[in-house]
C-alpha cells in the first residue's frame, strides 16, 4: 500500500514538473531569423532597439541571427560609415511575419 501511494505521488509530481517545463519553454521567446537585404552602395552598420546586431555590405543581404521574437515593437536603424542614420523604421511582430522576416533597405532617392 505504501508503495503505490509512493509511487502514486512520484507520478504526480513527474506530471506537474513536465507541465511547468512545457509552459516555460512556450513562453521562452524564440529567435528570430532577420534577413537584412541592403540596396544602397554603402556598408550599412544595423542597430536593433539601439543594439548593434551586424554590417551589410552594398548590394547584398544578410542573416542576422540570435535576435529574439518579442511581443513589442522594433526599430531597425541603419547607418553609414559616417554614423549618419540612411533607414530607420519601427516594425510590428506582425509586418515583419508579413515581410518574411526580410527588411528590404532602398537606395537614397
């Protein structure tokens, strides 16, 4: 008798624990896959929400991994190699799902 109320509770608590590990790991915020794809003819230093992510060369794209997904918005900054900001946008979670997390950054007109 006492075995089966051992085990009993061991089974239960196995249960809850799993469960705790899979609500906290959906609610961990995943990475996001960003694509940067830069159109102009300069060297592009990319900031996200003020933090430097990476460089894109003219004409060129690139990969921007270990960005995590949140809830909030974000700003992407590009700037030149004079500091001067060429793109700055703010995007939604859902504009760039919309983008296939590709943000596309037009030569100077």
């Amino acid at each position: 008798m006492k075995n089966r109320l051992y085990i009993f509770i061991l089974l239960l608590t196995l249960v809850f624990l799993i469960g705790v590990l899979l609500v906290v790991g959906g609610a961990c915020e995943p990475d996001l896959p960003l694509e940067i794809e830069n159109q102009t003819d300069m060297v592009l230093t990319i900031y996200l929400k003020d933090n430097k992510v990476g460089n894109v060369e003219p004409n060129s794209s690139a990969k921007i991994k270990g960005i995590p997904g949140t809830l909030g918005e974000w700003q992407i900054v590009a700037k030149n190699s004079q500091g001067e900001v060429v793109f700055s946008k703010i995007f939604t979670p859902a504009e760039l799902y919309e983008l296939d997390n590709k943000v596309v950054i037009p030569p100077p007109s």
